[in-house]
C-alpha cells in the first residue's frame, strides 16, 4: 500500500473520532452558550458516544455489502454535515441533533480499517494497520490540545467548523485517490448482521474482544479522570496546560506505530501479553499523580504505547481469522471499546470524589490485570479454537518449519548429487577407492 494512502486513511480516523472526542476540553462554554446545565452538560460527550455505538451496529457492517471507498467518502460527508449542525447551532437540541448525527457516521474509521485490512497483503496488513489506527489515537488525544486553543482564539465553535471543512475535504480524495473495493460475491445486508450477533460466540473474537473491553476501560480511566486532580491541589493547572498531556499520550501512541510488523512476523500473540504487562506497570507510575508530573508523564506514554500495541494486535488478528467479514468483524470488536470507555469514563469520576486519586489508580491497574488475564486464558485455547485460514509463506525459523518447499528442493538436490558421485565412481573406479578413502580417513 502507497504510503500516501496509508496517510489519507490515517487522516479519515483522525478527523472522524475528533468529531465525537472534540468537546471534551471545553464542555464548560459549550454548556453556557446552549444553555445547558452544569450538571447534564457531559450529555453534549455522551450523545455523540452513543450514535457511535448505533452506527457500530447498523452501519459498520455495510462494509462487507458494498464498496467500502464509496462508504467512506459518504460517511465523512455526513460527518462533515453533523459538525457544521453543531458548529452553527443556535440551541441546545441543535447541537445534540449535530453531536449524533456526527457520531453515526465518525464509524467510518472502522470502515477504514477493515478497507486497509482487505486490500493489504498478508505479509504487509499488521504494519498498514499499525500506521492507519495510529490516526485513531491522534484524534481522540490530540483533538484534547488543538480543540483548546481554537477555543481560547475563536470560541468552541471554530472547533467544529475546522472539523467540518476537514471532514468535506477528505470525502473528496476518498473518491478521488483510494481505490475501488468492489467485491462481487458480497452477502446481503441481514446475513452481515445476524453474522454480527453470532461472532460474539466466537472464542477467537470474544477472547480479543474483552481484552478490549479492560484494555479501554483501563484508558478511559486515565483519560477522563486525569484533569480532576491536575486542576486541584497541589498542582491548580488550567485547561490549556492539561491539555499538554494529550502530547504525552501521543509520543507512546506513535512510538507503536510500527507494532503491526509484529504481527507480520507472527507474534501478534506474543506482543500482546508483554505490552499488557507493561499497561499494569504504567499504572504504577501514573498513581505518582499527586507528587510527581515527570512520573505521570512517563506513565502517559508507557500507557498510551500499550494501548496502541495491544489494539493494532487484536484487529491484525481479527482480520486474519476472519477475512471474508471484516468489517462486520472490526464493528464487533468495536462495540468493546464503546462499553469499556464508557465504563472507565463513569467509575473513575465516582471514585476520585469518594477516594481521591487512589481509587482511579486501583481501578486502572485492576482492570489492565484483568485484560493480562484474558489474555492468559486464550493462550490455552488458542490453538483449538482459531478457524483455519490461508497464511504466507514466510519463514519462522532456521529449520523452515513453513517452509516444506525448500526441505523437498534441497533433498532433491542432494539426491542428484550422490547420483552424479555414484555415476561417476562407476566409470571411474579409482575415484570410488578414493572417495571409500576419504571416508574412512
């Protein structure tokens, strides 16, 4: 895949889970110019969060139905609709109206996905995926910095504004750049969901899907919970300044974008389980909150670089087990994240005002030992359970185990040579007393 391409899908998630992360940072003055209360203005968030989990559902599986270039260019059309609804909104059911409709349709970064997933070659998916999804993190934490200071410059509406015009844009060079993913043997829309529902008694799928589930339950508490203990004492940092660990988050989400060559190697598996353990580790260093910002920094990113890891392995491995659905596939496993962050998101709230940042901190660290221990579950029936489906050829180690071509061609060529010596002793009888000779010496 052409790395300008891999570049403009990388783009396509960005902008669009932008649309649905973006009001985060300045809820306060969204809620003051609609006209909301303080006490249900996480509503604005919250709406958005849940067309999301509606499209995950209806409009993810489309995917597998039509062309997924088509899909995405009308998909960011809409997105780009939705914000523009929001950015304009001269009421509060105005913006909520723009907020779903825009999180309907910002699940077109699954459909991305699972386009790169189906147009990549094996041997190439897991680091196409890595690049594309690392588009995913840069929207949601960087959508914390940017959306910050336009709203500091021109209000929060300017935020929605810029998202729209970027959301247009990027429809046009979907239809214009990306190829056709036309796939003639395409199953009909009610056989894709009622696929969607059965995959969730696929051992293979729902051991990858809860290890999403604690993976973003544990990333949802850090992240929805951080600004409450960095706005009090004893640090009193502003909005803008809080903002600057999006940064953090970051600097480890990009350091994983090469981890999908793991999984091109074979050890998406493997990889799974130490960037899991290193998820337990960060939560050690992020629980320093209250004393040490450098500690808090370097847990930012040892958590945000697990996160990554572990998410661009469980999609490689979803899209390999299941490659005639996977966009179905990638909306299902999606529909984890949705339930985890949101769970994250509402606990970690409750619990700081009840235990202070001690509770957060245990819930975070618990939750990622539950994903290490879903993980360990399936180590066991991994190889029971994993549906057979066609691998490269590529070698795993030094005696070519994948590799039988070459053990048969290099027999053959030895055969033929101890046929040629054999010739050859027979007109030559002193070259077999020779070679006996040489043996025996």
């Amino acid at each position: 895949m052409p790395w300008r391409t891999r570049l403009l899908l990388a783009s396509v998630c960005g902008v669009a889970v932008a649309s649905v992360y973006a009001g985060q940072p300045v809820l306060g003055p969204m809620g003051q110019d609609l006209g909301v209360p303080v006490g249900t203005v996480g509503r604005l968030v919250a709406t958005g969060q849940l067309g999301y989990l509606v499209g995950l559902v209806l409009l993810v599986p489309l995917g597998d139905v039509f062309d997924r270039r088509r899909l995405i260019a009308a998909h960011l059309a809409l997105v780009a609709a939705g914000t523009a609804i929001t950015a304009a909104a001269p009421s509060a059911w105005a913006a909520y109206s723009g907020l779903a409709a825009a999180g309907v349709f910002a699940v077109v970064v699954q459909t991305a996905v699972a386009y790169t997933a189906s147009v990549s070659p094996p041997a190439e998916r897991g680091r196409n995926l890595g690049i594309v999804t690392s588009g995913v993190v840069i929207g949601i934490l960087g959508a914390r910095v940017v959306a910050g200071f336009l709203a500091d410059l021109w209000g929060w509406r300017s935020i929605y504004l810029a998202l729209a015009l970027l959301a247009a844009v990027l429809a046009l060079l979907t239809l214009a750049l990306l190829p056709a993913d036309v796939r003639p043997d395409a199953a009909r829309y009610g056989q894709v969901l009622r696929s969607f529902g059965g995959l969730f008694g696929q051992p293979v799928f729902l051991s990858r899907g809860l290890i999403a589930f604690f993976l973003f339950a544990s990333f949802g508490t850090l992240w929805s919970g951080m600004a409450l203990p960095l706005a009090g004492a004893p640090w009193h940092l502003g909005e803008a300044q809080i903002g600057l660990f999006g940064v953090a988050g970051l600097t480890g989400a990009l350091g994983a974008a090469r981890s999908g060559r793991w999984g091109d190697a074979g050890h998406a598996h493997r990889v799974t389980g130490i960037a899991l353990a290193l998820l337990i580790a960060s939560w050690a260093a992020i629980g320093q909150l209250p004393w040490s910002l450098p500690l808090l920094v370097l847990g930012v990113i040892l958590l945000d670089f697990a996160v990554q890891v572990v998410h661009v392995s469980n999609q490689h491995t979803l899209a390999a087990a299941y490659p005639d659905r996977t966009s179905t596939t990638i909306g299902a496993y999606m529909v984890f994240y949705s339930l985890g962050s949101a769970l994250g998101a509402a606990a970690t709230t409750a619990l700081y005002g009840a235990t202070g940042w001690t509770g957060p901190t245990a819930l975070g660290a618990a939750l990622a030992l539950c994903a290490l221990a879903t993980w360990a579950a399936s180590t066991t029936l991994k190889p029971r359970h994993t549906p057979p489906h066609p691998q490269p050829s590529r070698p795993e180690s030094k005696e070519g185990s994948l590799r039988p071509e070459r053990a048969f061609s290099r027999d053959v060529r030895a055969g033929e040579a101890r046929g040629e010596t054999e010739r050859a002793c027979r007109r030559n009888p002193s070259r077999r007393r020779s070679t006996h000779g040489g043996r025996r010496a």
